[in-house]
C-alpha cells in the first residue's frame, strides 16, 4: 500500500489525487446506471462508497479498472487517464471485485502465485510477497489448501491480499463482505483496519451502513447514479441526523398523524413498519413532544442521513 | 507542483506500456496457464497418448487389413501423419472453444485478469501460445505411436512439432474466436458438429481428399488442417519443394493473422461492456 519504503517507488505528488472522476456517465441503453458522478479520493484516505443495490457501485468500479466504458465524462486514476492508460493505472492499484473470481481448483499459494506473474512482481520478490499475502491474510498454514475447502471468510481476505501482491498505492474494493456472516465480517474488518493504519489509500463501496461508518475517514453517499453527499460519516450524522433520533411506536392508523405532526414543524423522519423516527430529535419542543407520546431514543446514524437526502433506506 | 513532479509520479514501478503489446504481460498470462496444467497434466497426458492411440490401432488394423497403399503411402503411414494433425486440431481448438467459454461465462476470470496490467489482446496471444505448445508436444505422441506400428519417418520429421505449433496456434486463435461468437453452451453442439467434424474429416486426414467430388476438393483447399496435414506429411517422408512449404505456410500464417484480429476484437466486444 501507499509507497513502499524500500524507496523503490516515486514519491507522491500530493496535488494529484489518488481518483479524480468528473461528470461520468454510463449508460447501457435507455438506462444511466451512472448519471454525472463527481468524486475525488484523495491519496491516503479511505472513502467508502454507501449506497443501496442498484446505485451504480459496481458499474462505478469496473470503469475504473477500464472492463466498462463511460458514456461521457473523464476519469483519472494516480494521475493517469481512464481509459487510454488503464494499464499504468492497473499497475498502480488492486481491485477486490464483489463477486469472487478465484480459481477454485488451485491452492491459496498457486492463486497468489499466478497473480505475482500478472502483476509484474520481480522474480526475486515473488516468493516473498506471496508469503507475506499469506501472513496478511492469516492463511500462512493453508498454502496447499485448495480454495473449494477454504471458508467464505477465508476466501474473501485470499481475494483482498491478491490484490495487494504488488504493492499498490491504490486499492479498489465492491462490497468486500457483503455475504458474509457477522462475525466473518469482523474478522474482515479488522484486515481492512490493519490496511488503514498502513495509510492505505481505498475506495470500498458498500451497502452496510455500520461498515461504512467504522472502516471511512469519509463516506460517499450514492443513489441512482449520483453523489448525493459526502463528509466524514460522524459530521454528516450530525449535520442531519442531529445528537438523536426519537423514535415513535404507534399503531398502524397513528403513524400518519406523528408525521404530520413531525412534519408541520419541520422535521425530517422515516418510517419503519409502525415506527416512526424523528431525526434532530433533541429539537423537538417540549409541547409537540408531550402530543407525540414517549420516544425511544438512540443516536443517528449514516442509514438516518441517507433517508433524509433520498427517501430511500440504504440496507 | 512542478510538471516534472507530475511526470515522476505518473511512472509506474512496473515497467508497463500503455497502448502497446507486451510480452511481459503475455508472458503472465502464460505462466497462470503453466500453473493451472500443473493440476491438470495427468488426465490432460492421457487422453493424449490414448485417444490417437485407439484410433491408430482401429484404423490402423481394421482398415489397413482391407487397404493396401493409398495414395502411395502405406495406410499406416497415411493414417499415422494424419492423425498427428487431427491430433493437434483436438488438442488446441477444442480446449480453445470450451474452457474460454467457461472462463469468461462462469468463473469470471477474464474479469480477474484484466484487472492487471494486462490488455484482451494479450489475454489472447498467451492463452493461444499456451494452446500451440501444449498441441505441438502432444501432437508428436501419434507419431511414436505409429513408430512403434511400422512408420519409419525420414529426416524431416523433426520439422512435425514445429508444423504443429503453427497449426495448434491457429487453431487456438479460431477457437477463441467462435467461444467469444457463442452465447450458450449450447450452441458447441454447432461448432462441433457442423464445423469441427468436416473440419477434421475432409484435410486428408483419414483418407485423401483426391476422391471426394470436386467442389469438396476446392473447399478442403481453404482447410487450414488440409495444410496442416500436407506439411506433417511432407516433412515426414522428405516430399516437400519450396513451393509447397511457402504455399501451406503461407496459408497458415494467413489464417492466424485473420484469426487473431477476429478474436481479439470480438473477445474484446465480450469483456469490456
Ligand atoms: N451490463 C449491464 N447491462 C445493463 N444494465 C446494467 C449492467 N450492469 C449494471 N446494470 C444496471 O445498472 C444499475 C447499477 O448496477 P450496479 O452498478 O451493479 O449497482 P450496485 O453495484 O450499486 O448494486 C442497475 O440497475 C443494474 O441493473
Ligand atoms: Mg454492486
């Protein structure tokens, strides 16, 4: 990640940033999975992409790795121009696709072994940097595994260090644990965190609000093609979610009446079933309060801050 | 910044071109392959050795009973050069159409790849090159097998893996190609039939093509494996002039060239959206 520091990579320019994409469009037909994305990632920065399914994360993604075309519009990856130098690009960066592409039938070494040959990993390196993907990966006693035996935790951290065979300044990761069960995704979480604090440079789309929140120093919010907002996930709750969301729970005919209410005098809230939620709830009037019942209270969160920009949930 | 400073961090550490072709990429893709038969040598060497094998002991001793000389050759001389050829079309097109299909349809590996410095076309040549030099050793079994049946080659017969290396890239490339044409594994059933059977049947391979009508003969000409055929032949019993090696190359060499550009392009059109 980042430069090596043995020395043998170029300094970084910090007027260049790590992503630069301006007015991307891609269409495929009459439909624009990608309608005027602008976005920067600056080097050293983990910015998650949140958005729900069908944002236009993925489509997002492989633009950048140069498999999809954009419509119109310009991107630039470390400098380099999307799609004429992709390859300089690609030498400079990982990618974690969403779906799995491994090779099944081969061992968790041979997997990491083919790659250090795509990615031009010097002959005197390779073996090393096998290892040390193994180590990262904490696979180191499973090389002869073969990768139908391996777990799906397993399987994905195996995907997420082949792309860091090379080193890469830039790491592109779709949905890294979506699929995975709680706990994997901890154990996932924690590789992601060991990347971070190396000051990794990643752009990690996700749909799992508590991801994004616990692995960005900034997050992206996507919906139907667009950036809607961005910030630092703990500014971004406060700027619209406020200190706390109160949360109403009602029968079926009351939930029109609390937003009414809610909404006459300016809040935003969402809808849960019956439940009603308030975000800025530490600004409700005492009167209004005192008509609207007794609220469970809890803190906002990026889910809260999606809602009030889209009217969409994210998960 | 300074431009210079642009510049500098604009250089990757990896050596990469962009826009040209790189035999450091080719080469990786090679390599992957080289890993992915370490698992699959042994079934892939059986059904090398045996397959030309049954075929020789079936023709050679079924049909050789009833046929004396054809063509001027013994049958078994016949059949033993022409199976060499038939032999590398199996080894190489085969592959070429199936698992390429399978890679890009149901294991996402193109998408992995590509996703390295590595560009279709180069995708392309590797795998194929991989194909051709697979084809061109196994593609030698048949001989030693029809050694050991009574063939006594000449000289020129050490010119057999080469000639197979031409034709095995060939068709590799044209294999490739009709996997990135189809759109269901259903459709091989086709290729297979409709194209891989008179493809293999009709290049004097099991019997000369001098019989057939006319209009066949004509048709055999544009055969890539009919070339095939006749420079395996011709090396192995010292028949060849300057004419016909520059002739059935020259068709050869054609025919990758074509080839090539048709698979890259449409490979191209399949993986990148
Ligand atoms: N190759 C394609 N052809 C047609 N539509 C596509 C293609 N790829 C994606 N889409 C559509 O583009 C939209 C965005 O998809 P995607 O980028 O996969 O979203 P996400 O990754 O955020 O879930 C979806 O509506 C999807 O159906
Ligand atoms: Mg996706």
């Amino acid at each position: 990640m980042t430069t090596p520091p043995s020395g043998r990579g170029v300094r970084p320019a910090p007027g260049v940033p790590a992503l630069r994409l301006s007015g991307v469009v891609k269409r495929f037909g009459s439909l624009a999975a990608v309608d005027g994305l602008d976005l920067e990632v600056p080097r050293g920065t983990v910015l998650g992409l949140l958005g729900p399914n069908g944002a236009g994360k993925s489509t997002t993604m492989r633009m950048l790795t140069g498999q999809s075309l954009a419509t119109e519009g310009r991107i630039a990856i470390l400098g380099h121009e999307i799609p004429a130098e992709s390859k300089w690009a690609r030498a400079r960066m990982g990618v974690v696709p969403q779906h799995d592409n491994l090779d099944e039938e081969l061992t968790v070494e041979q997997n990491l072994r083919m790659f250090s040959y795509l990615y031009r990993v010097p002959r005197r390196g390779r073996r090393e940097a096998v290892a040390r993907a193994m180590r990262l990966a904490q696979l180191q006693d499973r090389g002869d595994t073969v990768v139908d035996d391996l777990s799906g935790g397993m399987r994905r951290r195996l995907l997420i260090v082949r792309a860091l065979l090379h080193r890469p300044e830039l790491l592109l990761m779709d949905e890294p644990t979506v699929g995975l069960d709680p706990q994997v995704r901890q154990e996932l979480w924690s590789l992601i965190d060991a990347l971070r604090s190396e000051g990794a440079t990643v752009l990690m789309s996700t749909h799992y609000i508590e991801e994004a929140e616990r692995l960005s120093d900034e997050v992206a919010l996507m919906a139907a093609g667009r950036i809607v907002e961005r910030g630092v996930p703990s500014e971004l709750v406060a700027k619209y979610a406020g200190r706390t969301v109160a949360e109403f729970t009602t029968g079926e005919e009351g939930v029109a009446g609390l937003e009414h209410l809610l909404h006459r005098d300016g809040f935003a809230t969402r809808r849960t079933g019956t439940t009603v939620s308030a975000l800025r709830a530490e600004e409700i009037p005492d009167p209004l309060l005192a008509r609207l019942g007794t609220p469970h209270r809890r803190a906002g969160n990026l889910e809260d801050v999606f809602v009030a920009l889209t009217g969409e949930n994210v998960e | 910044m300074t431009p210079e400073q642009t510049r500098a961090d604009a250089r990757p550490r990896v050596h990469v071109r962009p826009g040209r072709f790189e035999l450091d990429a080719v080469r990786g893709v090679v390599a992957r392959e080289w890993i992915l038969y370490g698992q699959s040598w042994r079934a892939t060497t059986f059904a090398a050795i045996v397959e030309p094998t049954i075929y020789l002991l079936a023709f050679g001793f079924g049909m050789g009973a009833l046929i004396g000389n054809l063509a001027g050759f013994s049958y078994i001389d016949f059949l033993g050069t022409g199976i060499v050829a038939v032999s590398v079309m199996f080894q190489s097109m085969m592959p070429a159409v199936i698992n390429t299909f399978i890679k890009r349809r149901y294991l996402r590996t193109y998408q992995a790849v590509l996703a390295a410095p590595v560009d279709v076309r180069e995708v392309v040549t590797g795998e194929a090159l991989w194909l051709a030099v697979r084809a061109s050793v196994y593609g030698c079994v048949p001989l030693l097998v029809a050694v050991a049946f009574g063939l006594r080659p000449g000289p020129g017969a050490l010119a057999v893996p080469l000639v197979a290396f031409l034709a095995g890239f060939a068709f590799a490339l044209f294999g490739i190609w009709i996997s990135s044409v189809i759109t269901s594994v259903r459709s091989m059933d086709y290729v297979f039939s409709g194209l891989f059977t008179p493809l293999f049947l009709v290049a004097g391979t099991f019997f000369p093509i001098t019989e057939l009508p006319d209009w066949v003969q004509t048709a055999a000409l544009a055969n890539p494996l009919y070339h095939a055929v006749e420079l395996i032949r011709g090396s192995v019993f010292g028949q060849l002039t300057p004419g016909s090696v520059l002739l059935h190359t020259g068709v050869l060499l054609g025919f990758i060239a074509l080839m090539w550009i048709l698979a890259c392009l449409q490979m191209r059109r399949r993986v990148i959206s």
